[in-house]
C-alpha cells in the first residue's frame, strides 16, 4: 500500500500503525498529488490512503485521475486493480464525497483508531470497501441535502430514482442496506440470506447502477431520498 499525505508527521504515524500488521507492507510514500501518481506508477499499490488537502493537487483531483476509466481498464487488465481510501479529518464534507463519487473505496477520519484503520485498510485490500453507518450516512446526507441548489437537488434525486428503478425488489433492498452502512454479513442476517447470494445481489447491484463500489451504491440511495 501507499500513504499520501503532505503533512510528514502523519505518514510517519500511519507507517508505524500499518507495519505493525504482519499482512500489510506499505511500499510508498507520497506528500502531494503529482508525488502521488509517480510512486503509484511506480510501486503499483493495491491501497493507497489519500490525504484530501495537499499543495500542487490535492486527493481529489489525484483520485479521479488515478481511478479515471482508462487507468483502472488498464490495471484490471494486469488483475491490478488500485483501491483508494480517502483521509480526511471531517472538515471537507463536499470535497469527500467527491471523491467517492470518483470512485474512491471509502474514507477514514485521521484520528482512526489503530486497531480499526488497519481492519479498514485489509477490508478494502479484500475488496470490501468502507462505509460507516454513521459517519458515512451522514456526510453523504449532509451533501444530498444541502450545499447546492434546489434544482440540483431534484435533477439528482429524479436521476438516483431513474437507475434504481432498474433493480428488482430484492436488489433494492440490498441497496437501500448498503446505504445504511450494513456490511455483507448485516444484510445476510436482515433479509435471511447466505453471504455468496448478498455478494450476487451486490454485483448485480453495482452492474445495474453502473457504480464502482458501495459507496456510490449509497450516493445513489441517500439521493434518491430512501435513507
């Protein structure tokens, strides 16, 4: 994995907390954007943790262009695929959830407890990617809902319905759980499904709605107003 951040004191924490984990090896650093895509070009990553705000380009603009449909067709073609996790210590809400709208596999708070950024970081590795039920919900909630114009707020909300209204009644409560943060193993025991039939439903999911990951599964329900 690799940490992009610009501030050298947290990469440093973020080293020492991820080395400690037997199964995780971080193979690069990083303290801007175009530092970023150089090392990720380089060492080839599955994770990389992306720091928001950094001089010359910041997480956002460098995880779009890391995660741009060229680059991933690219990786995927290697069975490559990159995974990136958004830092962020709350105060960014807009620039966040862009990044998830990007592509980005979820975000983390800076001040992560040890024990969970490493659970975090092996989740996402295993393609699991973050969504807290609470931090998650309501960062998405608070973008959906306010910062932007009336008029935008309908054009999403008649767009979030259009795309699920192609998903089948099971499909759209699978849906409607992951914007409730609920993890594979939660929506096995809610809806009374095995894990291999949630993850079907989930792919199926993401095929439908033409998503990335979990997290734009969930932009598309808190837009859609189910949540």
């Amino acid at each position: 994995m690799a940490i992009v951040d610009d501030d050298a004191l947290v990469r440093a924490g973020l080293r020492m907390i991820l080395g400690g984990a037997t199964d995780l090896e971080v193979v690069a650093e990083a303290g801007d954007g175009l530092e970023a895509e150089r090392v990720v070009h380089e060492h080839r990553p599955d994770v990389v943790l992306m720091d928001i705000r950094m001089p010359r380009r910041d997480g956002l603009e460098t995880t779009r262009s890391l995660l741009a449909e060229e680059a991933r067709a690219v990786r995927d073609a290697r069975g490559d695929d990159l995974k990136v996790i958004v830092l962020t210590t709350f105060d960014a809400d807009d620039m966040v959830v862009q990044a998830l709208r990007a592509g980005a596999h979820g975000f983390l708070l800076k001040d992560t407890e040890p024990r969970r950024l490493v659970e975090a970081v092996r989740l996402v590795a295993a393609g699991e990617p973050i969504l807290s039920p609470s931090v998650t919900a309501a960062l998405i909630t608070h973008v959906a809902t306010g910062g932007g114009a009336d008029v935008e707020g309908h054009r999403r909300r008649s767009e979030a319905e259009t795309r699920l209204a192609t998903l089948t009644d099971r499909e759209r409560e699978v849906a409607h759980a992951i914007g409730r943060g609920l993890s594979n193993a939660d929506i096995s025991r809610e809806l009374h499904l095995s894990v291999p039939t949630v993850k079907a439903h989930v792919s199926r999911v993401l095929d439908k709605l033409g998503a990335d990951n979990r997290v734009q599964i969930a932009i598309v329900v808190h837009d859609a107003g189910l949540t």
